[in-house]
C-alpha cells in the first residue's frame, strides 16, 4: 500500500503524507514535556537491531559517537578499571582466532583507537545541498528561528503572557495560517506570495507542493522529510510525543506531526524562496540520489570493532568480580535468620540500594525489601491542594483507579493575597505592574538574593511539589460497593474495592516473597527528591511512579495492608498477617536524605517503642547514607562526619546555586534481582538496582517474569538514557544545564531560538560510567530462560544485547549468562578480593567508583 | 581615600590578570583567587564609601593624574565620587559580589572555570571604573571593557555557533555605540552641545538595549545563567542609563536632548513591553520586561527626574538579577500555580487585549510581538545591505576600481588637501570590503590591514605633527600582522588543537586592532580622532566608525578561527562526494522500481 501510493508518480492526490510522517515519527526522540521526565532507551528506534549494530546505525543517522573515545579505554586499561581478565574474556569472545586476537590486542594496548564520527542525515544528507547555494547562512539558521518561534508560542503552557490567537481550538498548521492570514503586518517568512498559497490548502496538500518544490522527486520525499524534522529533533520529538499523549499538556493542544512537519515544509520552502530569489531549482534537478534508509546498518570497520572489544572489556571489568561475588554469595550456607522486629520495603531504585546497606548496618536485625515503588497501587492521584490528577504508577500500564485526598477540616482556610504571591516576581514582567513592582520589589530582591547566597533555605522558593502528601490530608483509598466498573469504559473509579486492594498487596508481597516470621512493624518508603532551581526536577522523582514522588503509593498500600477486611482477604488466600503486626507508610526524600512517616498518630500504642527505636536506626542510617553520598561531591571536603555530610546534602538541595542537588541514577550499572542473602555481604557502591525475590517459592517462574517485565524496562531505560547521554553528551545529552533556559514550560534550550534539549544534562551523567546493564537473577538457568521469554518485548532487550542477562543457580550457585539464545555457563569467575568491616570504611573518602567488594565479612564456603 | 577608590577597581582587573595569565590553575585556587580579590575590593569599595559618607557625602575628586599627553590631547586619570556614583558603585559591589558567590558552585566542574572568572572579574573592575570615572575618556575604558567581557561571555560555550554568532550580534551593537561615545568623548572637551547629547544617546542606547537596539538583549542570553543575570539583569544593562545620568550637567541645557531621550525611552517602553509578551521563553521574557523598565528610567531622565531615575536603576537591577537567577524554578513555579486549586491562572481571560481587541488586530498585534517589531530586519536593512551591496559592486568591478583609485591617487597628488580625503574613502570601501566578508575568515583581516594602511598615507598628508600617528600606524597594523599570522597558523593546526600560544596571540593581536584600553593603539586611535577633528567633523565620523567596523572584523575572525569546531564546519562547505558513500548506497536504479 504505502509503497504503491509513493511512486505512483502519474496522480498527485493519491500522495499518501500521513504514511511518511508515520514513518519518520520512529526515528524522533521520545521525550515528552519535561515536566515528567521518563527515563527511556535513547535509541528505541533501534532496538530492534542487536546493540552493536544499532549504535552504529544511529550514529550514521544521528552523527553522534557510538563509543567513548579511545583515549577512555586506553586511560581505563592503564589505571586499572579495564581489568586484564576482563579484556581477555571480551578478546576470545570477539577472535576466536589466536593470531588475529594478539594482533588486535597489541594494537589496542599500544596506541588509542582513532576513529572519526559519521555526520548524521541531518548535518550531511540531501539537505545540507541548500547551504553551499545559500553561501553566507544555513538553511537551518533561516528557517528554525521563525518556525521555533511559532511551536515554541503554540505549545506554551503558560509562560508567556500572550497566548499564540486560537491556538486552543486550531491545530498548529491552521493557527499558523490564520495568524498569517489575519495580521495586518507581514508574518516573516510566511507572509511571501507562494506559501500564502500554500496555507490555503490542507495540511498533507502543502506538505505535498512544498516538497514538489524542494524536491521534486517523490522518491526522496521520505529522505527530505526525515532530514528537515532530524535536523530539529527537539522539537519534531516533543510534537510527535504530545501528539501520542496529548494528556501530558496541561492547556491542551490539538497538535499532530503532520502539521508541524507541513509547516517545517513550508518554511523552509519560504526562506529558500527568500534567499534565492525565487530561481531555485529542486534539489532533484541538482543530482540524481538514492533515499536514505534509516536502519541501515553501516559495515563495521576494524576501528569500531576493537572500540566494542574495549566497551566489553570496560563493561566486563564490573560484571565479572560483580558475579563472583554473587555466586560465593550463593554458595553460602544460608543461616536460620532470627525473627525482625521490623522490615522495610523500599523501591528498586539505585539511591535506595546504599540506604538499605546502612540501616542494615546500623540495626542488622531489621530485613529489608526492594520491589517497584508503586508498590502495586495503579491509580491516579490528586493531592489535597491539586487541580488535577496524576498518574501514579509505570509508564507503561493504564490506572483505572483514583485516588484523592482530603483534607481533615475540609474548609480551606482563605488563601491570603500574599501568600499566593509569593513568587510576585513574576508578575513584574508587564509595563504598569512591572514599573511599580520593579521600585517595590527592588529591595526585596536584594536581601532575598544576599539570603540565597549566604543562608540557602528551602523557604524562599519553596514549591510545594504536585501530588505529595499533606500533612493535614486523609486519602480516601476504599470504595464501599464492590461493583466493578463498565468494562471498557475511561472512567476512572474512585478508590478501590477491598478485594481489589488484597490482589495488590498479595502480588507485592509474594512478588518479594516475605518471611513468614512476620514482625510487628512494616514500613514501606516511597521516594521522592526535593530540589530547587531545577528544571530536571521530575527526573529526580521516583521512575516506577511516573516522575513523581512514590510517598502516595506508600502510605496507600500500608494503609490497605491495614485494614482488617483485606488481611481477611488476603488469610482465606494463605497470606496469614498476623494482628499485631501494622503497615506505615513513609517517603525518603533521597536529596535531602530525610524521612517521612504518615500517619504514624494511628500506630497502636503497644508499638510505639518499636517505631520510636526504628525511626532510631534509620535517623543514623540517613547520616551514614549522606556520608557515603558526599564522597561524590568534589566541592565538598572529604573530611566530614556523618552530621557533618546530612547537613552538607541538605544543604545543596535547597540551594539556589546548586545544579547537582544529588547524582541520581548516575554509575547505575546492574539490577539483582534475588534474596537479600545473595547481595548482603557486598559492597555495591549505589550502582545497583535491587529487586527482591525468593527463588524458592516461584518454581515456574512466573512472578520473576512478572518482574522482569516491570524492572528491565524502568532499570535499561534509566541505564541506556545515562549511557547515551554520557557517551554524547551534546546530541544523545542535553549538554550544560548552566546556559539553559526554560521555554513554554514543557523544556529547556539554548538561548531564545535554539532546538529543545533532550536527554540527560552533563551535571547528572558527568560521574556515569557508561556500563550497560546486567540483569542477575537467583534461579536456576532453565526458568530463568523461561521467564525472559515469556514477554517478547522485554526478551527483545536481552536477545538484542541492550542488557545482559544473567542468572545465579540458587542451589549450585553456578551463574549463567544469556548468550546467543540460551543460557550459557560462565567459567572462571574471580570473586572481589577486597574486605571492608563497614560501608565507610569501603568509600572512605575516595571519589571515584569502587570496585564490588565485601563487607563485614567474607563469606566462608 | 584614593587609594580606596583605586584598589575598588585595580583588584579586580589584578585578580582577571592572574587567572588569564595562569589558565591551568585547579578549580580551587582559581576560586580562592577570585572570592579573595573580590572582597578586597569589596572591603576597599565600602571603606571608601563609609569615608565619603562621613565627610559629608559632597562630591568629591581626586587629583588628577596626566597620564598621556600630546599637543592637543591629554588622558587624565581622574575619579570622582557623588551620591550618584555612590549608589552605583554599591549595585555594582554588591551584585558582582553575590553573583561571583553564587557561581563559585553553580559553575564547579564546568570547563572554563577560572576563564569565567577572568571574564567577570574583569567586568567588575570595568564596571568599578565606569562608574568612578570623572572624565569621559576615562569612561570609555570601562565601557570598552564592559563590551569586550559581554561579548566573551556570551560566546562562552563556543562550540555552538549559536552563541558564538550572537556575541557577534550584541559586539556589533555596542561597536555602534562605541563611535556615539568616542565622537561624545571628544566634542564634550571643546563645549557643550547638542551633539554630545544625542552621540552620548546614541552610545547610551546601544548599550542599554534601547530602540532600535532592543532585539540584542534576548539574544544575549547564551551564557550561563548568573553571567545573563549580572549583565543583562543587573548591571550592563543599566550601563547606558548610568551613562545619561552620570553626565547629565553636559546635556541638560538642550531641551532638544531631553526630547530625544523621552521619546526614545517611551518609544523603547512600549514596544519591549509588547514584545516581552510573546516570548516563550523565561529569560526572554525577563529581558524584554527589563529594558521595558530601562526605557521608563531614560523617561525619568529626560524629566530631569534624576532620583527617581538612580531608585529605578538600583531597585529594577535587583529584581532582575535576581529573577534571572531563579529563572529555571519557572517550570516548577508556575506549572504548580497552574495545577493547584487555589492559584489557577486566570490572567489571559482578563487580558486587555484579549477583551477589546478584534480578532484581526489581535493577530497583527501578536505578529508584531513575535517579530519583534522587525527591528532587526530593519537594522539589517539600514545597515547590513548597503554594505553588501557596495561591496558587491566593488568586487564586480574590481580592476577598474583599482584602476581608477590609482588614478584619483595621482591626480590627486597635485591637490594635496583632497588626496587625504579620497584615502580616507578608499579606507572606509576597505573596511567595506572586509565587513562583508563574513564567511572567510582571513581574507577580511586582509583588508582591514589595507584600510588602516590607507588611513595611514591619508593621515601623511593630512596632519602636520605625524609621530605620534605614525607610531599607532606601526602599532595597529603590527597587530593586525600578529593577528594574521597566529590564525592562519591556528588554521592550518586546527586539527591538533595544541595551539594555546598561538591562540594567545591571535587574542592579543586582535586587542590591539580593537583598541582595547591601554594598549598603544588605544591612545593612537584618540590622538588619531583629535587631530583629524581639527580638519573635518566628517572624516572623524568615518574615521571613528572606521575603527568600530574594522574592530569588529578582527573579532568576528577571531572568533570564527578560535572557536571553529571541526563538526560545525558543515554550515557552509560541503563535500558532496563524502556524503554519497558515507550516508546514502550509490544510486540504484532498481530502488526506483520498487
């Protein structure tokens, strides 16, 4: 069909444009409004190739770099971060040949591999053809600025004071039409004769004639299309991504790729027009070309090859001690463990992996869990002091259910004038009240500038995030009629029924696979991440929530957990909760190292001293946790005790001159999904994701495929949007965060008129070791294979080597690795060789990253 | 008490000094370097400031101090400090200061550190003298080095040709300005005139962003944030509104200055506060809302409503920087403002536009919002295209051009006063001829040598007294020898990058041909304008423009050498045969089949 409509050259209007733009759409970033920021596979277009290949292919469409620069690997090689064993392993995997393996390898080891980037499509393809006939300016420096100018005041979701004419009724293309028609003064560059024509028509028609002008080859439409929307991903992404999820604005806009991209068309048609004096001829007439196909995979050249042997090397320098460990780990004869008087429940997050180290450390009779932070609970949340809604759970799934808080004295003490003008500032941006406020506010700003500077506090420019808790709210959870909703409809329910709360807190606690020694209290901490100044500020929430703060889920599901109908339920389906034992919800604030407990007022009396001694333990563990934090921080003196260090972190979250509140998922590089037994002893120095799981009460190995779907898409997502961001940080990256500036309210750019910035600022990827990730897992290599294959989507990332995948036999403790459709044994594994007593005593004061090793002991096999 | 004011502006200037002379300082000595001459100068400053306030806060001078002179022109280094100064002074010690503070971390780790340092440091010390001078030629020097420092700081990131190509737009503007207060400088020493007024307007409005130079003030904005926040929040900003009220006994008497100065405040005013409105993006929109305000102080000013103006400067500088620094809170702010039940927004509904506008005139009201009033087609217009088109018209007929020159050479050998005249045209065409060579980087240095070469022979026949002339004749076209030589040097090394002596060079080089103060060609070029003033007002326009043009030149190659990046280079070269076999299969025909 498509390719039918394409070269049908004889009729015009059969021209399919819809078929191109869907096309080209794949190959845009897939970053929506930065509001919520989602960690996703940079290069999810190509996924579908195997990794290697698809880095190469996207470097030659993106002109980006597909590998460090030898330099790294050679530098890594020399101090000891490739290790020899390492290179080794990778050399025999890539030549199976001896005598070519030596060769590569003396040339690897005697000088850095020198290869040069591809240019991608944008900067080098058929459209780069206009800019020699352009000679003083690109096409790009022509046409961007006013068409940016136009998206940029379409889509504005509140910044600029005037709103674009009709921009909440008529798509992008009609808007720009309108405007250009009705003003009285000439719109640059549509106001020219030939793309008033052009706006007449609908948005495909135009699309078409502007093409025909540019191009006028069919053939290479696709090609021009794919170059004019690469050459401002930014953009072109964000359009194509409101336009698949028109939810994520808040002032809707009925935006759609086509019309952006037939408005690019036609501007670019116009500026051409302009510069040359209307005498150009389509580019089809320059030259005779072929089209370009996106997913080509280029040849590897010798180069690219040793560069992937020195990624391997550098990757399996971290994996191999990593496995080691895990299998001496499993090897152990496991201990009878005592009863706990508490367990907490945290989410799989990497920030969390050294706080559980530390409250472990500090009282090693709590256990501690790990699984997704939604803890299950799919709903969307409106806080008490929220307008709208927000979702509360992974990206990928569809809440059916709301959730909202009130507040306990429902009448809303009176809004005070000024309180709601707390960040008056921003109003002094119009003639009168901007004359007025600027002699009125002028003194303030002064003292507010020299107290932001000298005493940095979280008031003066607190923002009350959306959707958290308030501390006078009551969550209205239940629903009383145990009706189901029409099927199929949109409607959202509010709360959730009491059996439907039990299938939540069952699956949780049987994806973890609890004790059966239950204890008297269970915490479970949802995280969030306060931070000022920071437009990346959803980026810092918690990824299993949607870029949001994880406390809702938190105090919802122990909230459900409490009430006496669901543990009802949940006993006549073998899940005994004992009486005495109660649920607490409560939020880690990962930047300020801070914890929040709710509703700690309804814990039963009998366990207050219980709670008093938990909050104890963890009060010492967030100073620890800081510690082990601060040796990061370059700025900050690597002599400080731990009071010394949560001070210092809390001291850089609210500061206004901070852009590094925390490092996030930065160094994240593995995600173990297992028994707490397997990890407990080593020191993962934060780069880890831990799932917990029991391997013995899931023969079939079908939770571990459920949490394989859950985890390996938010872990590889959050893990290759660092890779990439950090291997390029101006293209894949959003480069510096100091220069740039917030547009419209849904991203950053540079300048005024620059393309928006996608990917990861330098200031959260500059400490990232670009590792992928490995996924281990405890069972044994048969069900470990069965269960990634269960889903095709979440096997494609393993099959495709975008993670590694391995697995540790629980009662062999022999460790296998994915490879090439099945599980294949993995022989001579060196287990770390350092021994540390405590966490601090492993990181010390030492900034870089630390190699795996053990702690408090070794186990003894 | 001298010796306070002195320190206020030399330590800063000190501290610049070591941190560009010692580039491979660790973050931390470059940071203890900075904050250390930054609060002795600060100490300096509030020590001098406390002395003045106790003696009475009269105006006060200090002696001055002959620091260059020949037959018709004298430097004279000479402070002076009134209540208008004061205040300044005290907005410039205290933004600098908080913003040096504040970027200590919010730049740590960021390449280029201690080069930032450098820069702002040295806008301080600029900023310290621009306000403490007495004289204007004094003046001049800070508002040179304020220039220099903006533009540097702009192109900070250079190796995005964005903000390369826009401290290249804002340098132009001030260049503009520069002739205003070169011509300003000096007529203000034979008498007060109506023409000082308007040159010092002229120089006032370009750098305060006034109409028709609005439209810079957005684009200045690529630097980090605290940079955008100091300059074009707090202080350069306010540079030109300093400068009127700083020399407001030279301009007061002429009603016509006053007319000027109000109409082009209001004008500015109400068209900044209508192109704010559009902006999409918030450092866009704060810098448009504070030029707004700049216009409405230039209003003050042309009012005589000196005080008011001084409160205005100082409070609107604050606000400024300030919103300026908490500029990327907007998202969080404002989308909560939105999304929260009590604050939601309701100001578009309540607009005035919006109520009693028709629809059509609401269009072209946006229209014209979004355009920016075309201001800088219109400039381009006035300015850019004539040129071209002169320059294109020389380079078609070249040989008769050069024919002809030599002709009017020799004819004119007979009538000596004329040939200084037509040399001083070949000049300007030189000039001409370089300006418009934006996309070569060498060849415009060329001419530039060439005009001030003919600038040179003019001036043998036109000034009687020729050493001191010679001398910068010598010194300008050394520079633009050793300017020359290390870019073409850096051109043909580019792919090493290991040429920071070279680099080193090429700056120096192109200081000199900018006449950056202090230098040798500084005094020439004054000397230079004295002396050819005594002859003809016109010739000192071109000539005074001649200099703005070719400086820029030097600094547009300078910037296109220095900070080319390999992977930009596309923009404008393109090899076709590279792409075919990089990006795209050859051409098959059974593709087209398909």
């Amino acid at each position: 069909m498509d390719s039918a409509c394409i070269t049908d050259n004889s009729t015009k209007k059969s021209f399919n444009f819809g078929n191109l733009i869907q096309r080209a759409r794949h190959w845009l970033p897939a970053q929506g409004p930065i509001k919520e920021f989602v960690h996703h596979n940079t290069l999810h277009a190509f996924q579908h190739l195997r990794f290697q290949d698809a880095s190469r292919a996207a470097a030659r469409l993106y002109g980006t770099r597909s590998f460090m620069p030898g330099e790294f690997y050679l530098k890594s090689y020399r101090s000891g971060d490739i290790t020899e064993t390492a290179l080794c392993r990778t050399l025999e995997r890539a030549f199976p040949d001896s005598s070519t393996r030596e060769k590569a390898r003396q040339r690897m080891l005697s000088e850095p591999i020198q290869f040069q980037n591809p240019r991608g499509a944008a900067q080098a393809g058929l459209r780069a053809l206009w800019n020699p006939l352009l000679k003083k300016v690109s096409l790009d420096r022509l046409a961007h600025p006013p068409l940016f100018r136009m998206i940029g005041g379409y889509l504005d979701q509140g910044l600029s004071i005037w709103r674009m004419p009709g921009a909440d009724r008529l798509g992008f293309f009609e808007a720009v039409a309108n405007l250009n028609r009705s003003s009285l003064l000439p719109l640059y560059p549509y106001s020219s004769s030939s793309a008033k024509e052009l706006f007449e028509l609908s948005a495909p028609e135009a699309a078409n004639r502007a093409l025909q002008r540019l191009v006028g080859d069919k053939d290479l439409y696709e090609t021009y299309l794919l170059e004019s929307l690469l050459a401002q991903p930014g953009w072109a992404g964000l359009v194509s991504q409101c336009e698949m999820n028109p939810a994520s604005l808040l002032s809707p806009r009925s935006i759609t790729l086509e019309e952006y991209a037939a408005v690019t068309l036609v501007t670019e048609m116009a500026c051409l027009e302009q510069a040359l004096k209307k005498d150009f001829k389509p580019l089809s007439a320059l030259d005779r070309f072929a089209p370009l196909k996106p997913d080509l995979v280029p040849e590897e050249t010798e180069e690219e090859r040793l560069l992937q042997v020195w990624q391997e090397a550098f990757e399996w320098s971290y994996y191999e001690p990593l496995l080691g460990g895990i299998a001496d780990m499993a090897s152990r004869t496991p201990t009878a463990s005592a009863a706990a008087p508490a367990w907490a429940f945290f989410c799989i997050d990497d920030r969390e992996c050294s706080f559980r180290r530390h409250i472990e450390e500090v009282d090693p009779k709590i256990r501690t869990y790990a699984t997704a932070g939604f803890f299950g609970l799919d709903f969307m949340y409106r806080g008490a002091k929220d307008a709208v809604a927000a979702k509360h759970c992974p990206v990928p799934l569809t809440p059916r259910h709301v959730v909202i808080e009130e507040l306990i004295e429902p009448k809303i003490s009176g809004v005070s004038w000024w309180s709601r003008r707390q960040h008056i500032e921003h109003e002094a941006n119009t003639f009168f009240r901007g004359w007025i406020l600027s002699y009125a506010l002028g003194l303030g700003s002064m003292l507010r500038l020299a107290a932001s500077v000298f005493r940095p506090s979280l008031a003066p420019v607190l923002v009350p995030p959306l959707s958290t808790i308030h501390p006078k709210g009551r969550m209205k959870l239940t629903r009383s009629d145990e009706v189901e909703g029409p099927v199929g409809s949109n409607d959202f329910q509010m709360g959730y029924t009491f059996s439907e709360l039990a299938d939540r807190v069952q699956s949780v606690l049987q994806s973890v696979g609890v004790d059966e020694k239950w204890p008297g209290l269970v915490v479970f901490f949802g995280h969030g991440s306060s931070s000022v100044n920071n437009p990346y500020f959803a980026a810092y929430n918690c990824g299993a929530c949607s870029g949001r703060s994880g406390s809702p889920n938190a105090r919802a599901f122990a909230q459900a957990a409490n009430i006496p109908q669901v543990r009802d339920i949940l006993r006549s389906r073998g899940i005994h909760i004992p009486d005495q034992t109660w649920f607490v919800g409560g939020l880690h604030d990962t930047s300020l190292d801070q914890v929040t407990y709710f509703d700690v007022e309804q814990v039963p009396p009998r366990l207050q001293s219980e709670m008093n001694k938990l909050q104890g333990s963890i009060r010492a563990a967030l100073s620890a946790n800081a510690a082990e934090r601060c040796r990061r921080f370059e700025i900050l003196s690597d002599k400080m005790t731990p009071e010394d260090a949560l001070r210092a972190v809390r001291l850089r979250a609210v500061s206004l001159f901070e852009p590094r509140p925390e490092y996030n998922h930065a160094t994240n590089a593995t995600c173990i999904i297992g028994r707490r037994s397997m990890t407990e002893n080593l020191f993962l120095d934060r780069r880890a994701f831990l799932n917990s799981y029991d391997p013995t009460k899931d023969p079939q190995g079908d939770i571990l495929a459920g949490i394989l779907s859950a985890a390996v898409p938010v872990c590889a997502g959050i893990n290759l949007e660092y890779y990439f961001s950090r291997l390029d940080p101006n293209t894949y990256g959003a480069g510096s965060k100091l220069p740039q500036n917030v547009t419209g309210l849904i991203g950053v750019i540079n300048g005024v008129e620059g393309d928006l910035r996608t990917g990861l600022p330098t200031q959260m990827t500059e400490i990232h070791d670009p590792v992928r990730l490995l996924v281990v897992v405890e069972q044994s290599a048969e069900t470990a294979l069965k269960a990634i294959r269960q889903n095709v989507g979440i096997f494609e990332w393993v099959a495709n080597e975008w993670v590694f995948y391995a697995c540790v036999d629980p009662q062999s403790a022999e460790v296998s690795l994915y490879q090439d459709g099945q599980m294949l044994r993995v022989n001579g594994l060196k287990a770390p060789l350092n021994v540390w007593k405590t966490s601090h005593e492993a990181h010390g004061a030492s900034r870089g990253n630390l190699p795996v090793g053990w702690i408090r002991e070794r186990p003894s096999c | 008490m001298i010796g306070m004011l002195s320190a206020t502006i030399l330590l800063p200037f000190l501290g610049a000094f070591v941190l560009f002379t010692l580039p491979s300082l660790s973050e931390k000595s470059a940071a203890r370097i900075t904050l250390g001459f930054t609060w002795a100068s600060s100490a300096a400053s509030l020590w001098a400031l406390l002395l003045w306030m106790m003696s009475g806060g009269v105006r006060l001078q200090t002696p001055p101090l002959d620091l260059f002179s020949s037959a018709s022109y004298h430097f004279i280094l000479q402070l002076s400090l009134d209540v208008f100064a004061a205040a300044f002074l005290f907005l410039v010690q205290f933004t600098s200061g908080m913003v040096i503070r504040f970027s200590r971390v919010y730049l740590h780790r960021e390449p280029g550190f201690s080069r930032f340092f450098a820069i702002v440091l040295m806008f301080r010390g600029a900023m310290c003298l621009l306000t403490l001078a007495d004289n204007l030629d004094l003046l001049f020097v800070g508002w040179e080095m304020v220039g220099l420092a903006s533009f540097l700081l702009i192109a900070f990131y250079h190796e995005r040709r964005q903000s390369v190509r826009n401290a290249l737009k804002v340098f132009s503007v001030y260049r503009v300005a520069d002739v205003g207060m070169l011509l300003g400088a000096y007529l203000s020493h034979s008498s007060g005139h109506t023409a000082v007024g308007l040159l010092l307007l002229l120089a006032a409005a370009g750098k305060s962003a006034q109409f028709p130079f609005s439209f810079w003030i957005v684009r200045a904005m690529e630097g980090p944030t605290p940079s955008s926040a100091l300059f074009y929040g707090a202080l350069s900003v306010h540079a030109g509104a300093y400068l009127l009220l700083r020399t407001y006994p030279l301009w007061s008497a002429f009603g016509t200055v006053h007319i000027c100065i109000g109409v082009l405040g209001l004008l500015t005013a109400i068209l900044c506060t209508v192109f704010s409105r559009t902006q999409h993006t918030i450092k866009g929109q704060i810098g448009y809302a504070s030029v707004t305000q700049v216009g409405l102080i230039f209003v003050e000013l042309a009012f005589g409503l000196r005080w008011l103006a001084l409160i205005h400067i100082v409070a609107n500088a604050l606000l400024r920087c300030y919103q300026l620094l908490v500029s990327p809170s907007a998202v969080a702010y404002l989308l909560r403002q939105q999304s929260a039940i009590d604050t939601a927004r309701v100001s578009d509904e309540r607009s005035f536009v919006k109520r009693f506008l028709p629809d059509r005139l609401r269009a072209t009201l946006y229209v014209f919002s979004v355009s920016e009033g075309y201001l800088e087609v219109m400039i381009r217009a006035i300015f850019w295209n004539p040129i071209e088109y002169v320059a294109q018209w020389l380079l078609r007929f070249k040989i008769p051009i050069v024919v002809l020159g030599f002709g009017l050479v020799i004819s004119a050998m007979a009538v000596t006063h004329a040939i200084g005249l037509i040399l001083a045209v070949i000049a300007m065409l030189f000039s001409i001829l370089a300006l418009n060579q934006c996309r070569d980087t060498m060849i415009p240095i060329l001419w530039v040598s060439a005009s001030y070469l003919m600038i040179a022979f003019s001036i043998c026949f036109i000034s009687e007294n020729r050493h001191g002339e010679v001398l910068y004749m010598i010194g300008i076209l050394l520079s633009c020898a050793v300017a020359f030589c290390s870019m073409l040097w850096m051109r043909s090394r580019k792919a090493q990058g290991n040429g920071t002596l070279f680099r080193d060079c090429a700056f120096l080089g192109t200081l000199g041909v900018i006449g950056f103060p202090f230098l040798p060609t500084f005094f020439g070029e004054d000397i230079l304008l004295h002396e050819v003033f005594r002859w003809h007002p016109v010739i000192a326009v071109s000539l005074s423009s001649l200099f703005a043009f070719n400086g820029y030149v030097a600094i547009r190659a300078l910037a296109f050498t220095v900070y080319k990046d390999p992977k930009m280079a596309s923009d404008g070269s393109f090899n076709r045969d590279q792409k075919i076999s990089t990006l795209y299969e050859p051409a098959v025909d059974s593709e087209r089949l398909r």
